[in-house]
C-alpha cells in the first residue's frame, strides 16, 4: 500500500543521502563535479529551518498556557470557584436562557398571523429580545461610546466581527441587515424564517455570481435609507488567539 511505499522510499532515500555524505567525508575522494551533496547541505538546512520556524507558520500554533492555580494558597479558591461556577452560575445563566428563548417563541409565534408590518415589528421585538437574553445570560457588560450617526444614504457600517456573539451584541440594540454565507439545516431555516424580518442579505461564497449580485444588492441597499442599517465584516481570522490573518481584501 501507499504507507509502505512512503516508508520504503524514505528509507532508501536517507540510506542515499547517508552514503552520499560518507563518501564525499572521506579524505580520498575524488571529485567529478563542480559542486557536492555537503556544498548544499547548508543551504538545504537553512531552508528547512525557515520553513519550519517561520513567523507566519507560528501564527497557526497555539501559546502554551501558563498554570497559576496549582500553588498552596489558590487552590482552595480556585475548586471553590468551580463549585459556584458551575453549580451556581451555570444552572442560573441556563434559566435565564430558557425563559428568554420562551419569550422569544411566544411573541414570535403571536406575531405570525398578524399583517406583514406589524408582523415585522413583532418579529424584531422577539430577535431583540432574545439577543438580550443571550447576553443576561453572559453576564455581559455592555459599553456604548458616543451616538450611533442617523440613517444617510450611502452609509455602511464597518464592525470587527470574531465570532456570532458579535451579531448577537448588535442585535440586542436595533434592528441590522446582515450579510453572510447562505447555510442549510438548523442555521438556514433562522436565516430565512427568524430573521426574514431585516432584509439581510446571504450568498454563496463558492458562486462568483452570488458576490457580485450581493455587492450590487449591498449598493442598492445603502442607499435606501428605510432599511435597516447594514454592517459589513471584513474578512479575517484570529488563528491562535494572538495573531490576526487578513484572509483577502473585501468583506468577501
């Protein structure tokens, strides 16, 4: 099979290698070329060594954590910490949830019969609602510096974005447009059911087509100033918690 291919070649080839190397070692060698094996090794391990030690290699490998708790004095309080954690803490959040995500279902559902403007209203009260859950249960502290800038034609929000908690911080406020990959199951059916209420905007990241309609869309968007506000998230990604990736230019 392929496994004992690969391990046969290797073999052979370090075997080759070893050879080379011993016989261009010995004092009696003649050479027939203008350059040997051992003029090159050099550069070959230094080319190896920068592939492997590289800078951008090392933002794919996580920081070794450091351990703080295990001392005489910090682990009675760090087990403590524990017990009020998950024991507490946890069991609370998950009720604070639960009881969001029933608000959520009954106003949505109360929603659903009633005519499309005030089923859209409705409909947003219940996503903000449950966005503010979300952070309740989190015990998330938010922040806001200075005034969000009124609805103007041509305007486009540009927001760091790192995970889903970031929509669910934006939601919790006003209603945004959003824009994103298209996605099936559980995710597509919020996508086009829950959230049909905010004239997102969802595409195929595969289909060439797709992003150039969505930059259209996003165009005519912005300059409907009764539509919600759209954020735009450019592309990147944080590898390992301390190195940022920009992937390519565009929020595509």
């Amino acid at each position: 099979d392929m496994d004992t291919f690969m391990e046969r070649f290797s073999y052979s080839y370090a075997q080759e290698i070893d050879s080379q190397v011993r016989t261009e070692g010995d004092d009696g060698y003649q050479r027939t070329t203008t350059f040997g094996f051992l003029d090159i090794a050099p550069f070959i391990r230094n080319g190896m060594e920068a592939i492997v030690q590289d800078s951008f290699t090392q933002c794919f490998v996580s920081k070794p954590r450091e351990s703080w708790t295990f001392n005489f004095y910090l682990v009675p309080l760090y087990y403590v910490g524990v017990l009020i954690r998950y024991f507490i803490l946890f069991p609370a959040r998950c009720c604070i949830l639960f009881v969001g995500m029933l608000m959520f279902a009954a106003v949505f559902l109360a929603g659903a019969p009633m005519p499309p403007r005030l089923r859209s209203s409705m409909h947003e009260l219940a996503i903000r609602m449950l966005a503010n859950a979300f952070l309740m249960s989190w015990c998330a502290v938010v922040r806001e510096h200075g005034a969000p800038p009124p609805r103007e034609k041509g305007q486009i929000f540009v927001a760091n974005h790192t995970s889903v908690i970031d929509v669910v911080l934006l939601l919790q406020r006003q209603k945004f447009s959003l824009t994103g990959q298209q996605h099936g199951g559980l995710i597509g059916f919020f996508q086009e059911y829950v959230l049909s209420c905010m004239d997102n905007l969802w595409f195929d990241r595969l289909e060439s087509r797709d992003r150039h309609m969505v930059a259209k869309k996003i165009k005519e968007h912005c300059e409907d100033v009764s539509k919600p506000p759209l954020p735009v998230f450019p592309e990147g990604q944080v590898l390992n918690k301390h190195s940022f990736f920009m992937i390519k230019r565009g929020p595509f």
